[in-house]
C-alpha cells in the first residue's frame, strides 16, 4: 500500500497495516536535525501527510523582526521567533469597511501545488488554511476587542467571521479543483483548561461559520482535518457531528489520550499525542522511546496518527528527536518485509 492509501484507511475507520506517522518542526528544530540526517532518517521525515500552505500563510519580511501577513496586519518576531505578536490592528472600530481579503484562488499559491501533486509525490494531500476562522477575527480586530464584541457587537461578529468564512470556503473549493484529499483548518480555541470564549459562545458565533465551511469540503468528497490547541475535547461531538475526519494536536496535558482514542474510534481520527510540553523536552531518549512505543500500540487499531502534538520545538535535545525516528523505524511495522 501507498502511504496515501494507509492514512485514508485510516480516515476511514480501518484498521492499517501499521500506524502511519508525521513529524514537523520548527525552524530551529530542523536546524538543530540537519547535520545528523541521513537517506534512512529522511524517509521517516517524509511521513505520511502531502502539506500545502493555503492563501493566507505568507508573510513578507519589512526588517526588523517585522513581517506583514496576507491580510496586512504586522507580526512582531523580535521576541516569539516562530508566530509572533500582532503589532497594528486592521479593525480599530466594529466595522468591516477597508477590509481586504486576498485572493482566494492565488496562482502562486494554487500552481505549486498543482505541480507536486502531478509529480507523483506519495502522501495524503493536505491544504491548510490557517487562522481560519476565530483567530483570523482576533489578528484583525485584536482580541481582547473581539472578546468584547462578542457581548456589545454580535452583528458585527457575526459578520465578520461569516465574511472570513465565506473567504475560506472560496480558497477550500480552489484547491479542491487541484485534486487534494484534504483541507485542515488551523483555530485555536482552547487554553490549558476549558475554552477561551466558553461554550455558550462559541456555540453561537463559531460553530454555525464551521459547520458551512466543513460541510463545503465534506460535500466536495474531501476531508477534513483541525487544529486547536487546548483543553477542548467537550467539542468533539459537535465537531464530528459537522463533518470533522481528523483532530491535532490531541495534547496529553490535557486530554486523556487513551481513552479518547478508545471513546472516538471509527468516527474520529486523532494526529499527534507525543508531549512536546514535557517528554519531547524534558523526557531522555528512553522516555521518548518508550511514549512512542506506547503510542504506536494504542493506535494500532486505528483512527490514529502518530505525531508531536505541536511542531517539534527548539528546546528539544536532538537525541530526543533521533529516538522518536529510530523508534518509529523499529516499531511501526511499515519496513517489514
């Protein structure tokens, strides 16, 4: 099998010939990797997911740590290196006049995409689309703004979130004319406990946008993969009952990965589970070998991808990633013969 064909099994609720995986990194992480990597170690690189960045994932750089997203608002990188902090604000007032969206169906975004498909590269295609709904609102308005409107301007943020989803939808049914399996929409709405607005809320002004934009992909015979960070498993059911194949990053510090796994089989695939908060980190080689032993097992059944559950950091030793590789090689079963 193809390591497209494993992972759609997978979606599917099959059991697979082996746990397929997907490894990504920060920018310092893969520097820290780059001297030890070899033909064997980038095979496991290469994983199991085929990822494009969507329409709104540019950045130009202005100097000075500055750089201007898509939308135009700045990211300041002088202190966060890797996202940054939002240093000007689009929306100054509850109103969406002056707002520019970028073009949905980029060519310079789309072309790219077009040419590694047809090149035959294996793996489950992949289009993200991130920010995409909730934070792509607070990187316009600001947050502790939009937090307020949410009380004294409801209109207004049902508008803007309908407008950034009918965005995402138009770029959604782009890149699925280029024949990708999937699109993953990166949101975060959780913190270490519970969410950021509270159910209530996000019920309201969240779920309905989500609920267009997914069934958009569903109804195109695609997938659909999410991001959320945080304690935000009291949403699993709504968000499969909308259509959702595949959750990242299923974090072990606040989520109970186990049963979870056990809970949602079959209707719900979860991508990550790996600690990049203390095993990755703080854990020795042993410690990473053994969770991602431990990991690999649980999911043999299925409805799992073995992943960090974010970007593998900075702060992690390069022995700790170089376990997680020979552990996936040793244990997976995908190179036995």
């Amino acid at each position: 099998m193809t390591r497209r064909e494993v992972i759609r099994g997978v979606l599917e609720g099959q059991e697979p010939p082996y746990v397929p995986w997907h490894l990504s990194f920060t920018p310092e992480a893969a520097e820290k990797l780059a001297p030890h990597r070899t033909a064997e170690i980038d095979d496991v690189l290469r994983g199991h997911l085929l990822g494009f960045a969507g329409a709104g994932e540019q950045f130009t750089h202005l100097g000075n740590d500055q750089y201007a997203d898509a939308f135009g608002v700045i990211w300041d990188r002088s202190r966060d290196k890797e996202i940054g902090n939002v240093a000007n604000r689009l929306l100054p007032e509850p109103k969406l006049d002056g707002l520019t969206l970028p073009d949905p169906a980029d060519p310079a975004i789309l072309e790219p995409m077009r040419e590694a498909i047809a090149s035959g590269a294996d793996g489950l295609r992949v289009y993200s689309i991130g920010f995409s709904l909730y934070e792509r609102a607070w990187t316009l308005r600001g947050m502790e703004a939009l937090m307020m409107d949410f009380l004294e301007h409801p209109r207004f943020v049902h508008d803007l979130l309908g407008t950034i989803a009918d965005w995402n939808i138009a770029q959604a049914q782009a890149a699925m004319a280029c024949d990708i399996d999937a699109v993953y929409f990166g949101d975060d709405w959780g913190m270490q406990h519970g969410l950021q607005m509270g159910y209530p809320l996000w019920k309201e002004f969240i779920y309905p946008q989500l609920e267009r934009m997914y069934g958009a992909v569903r109804a195109a015979g695609k997938y659909v993969f999410i991001h959320s960070c945080g304690d935000v498993d009291e949403l699993f059911d709504d968000l499969v009952g909308i259509g959702v194949n595949c959750f990242n990053p299923f974090q072990p510090e606040v989520m109970d990965v186990p049963s979870l796994l056990v809970e949602y089989r079959g209707r719900l695939t979860f991508h990550g589970g790996l600690s990049t908060q203390k095993t990755l980190p703080y854990g020795t080689p042993q410690d990473v070998r053994d969770e991602t032993r431990r990991l690999i097992e649980l999911g043999r059944p299925g409805s799992y991808v073995l992943a960090p559950a974010h970007s593998v950091p900075r702060d992690v030793p390069v022995e700790n990633i170089l376990a997680v590789v020979e552990e996936i090689r040793e244990t997976s079963g995908a190179y036995e013969e």
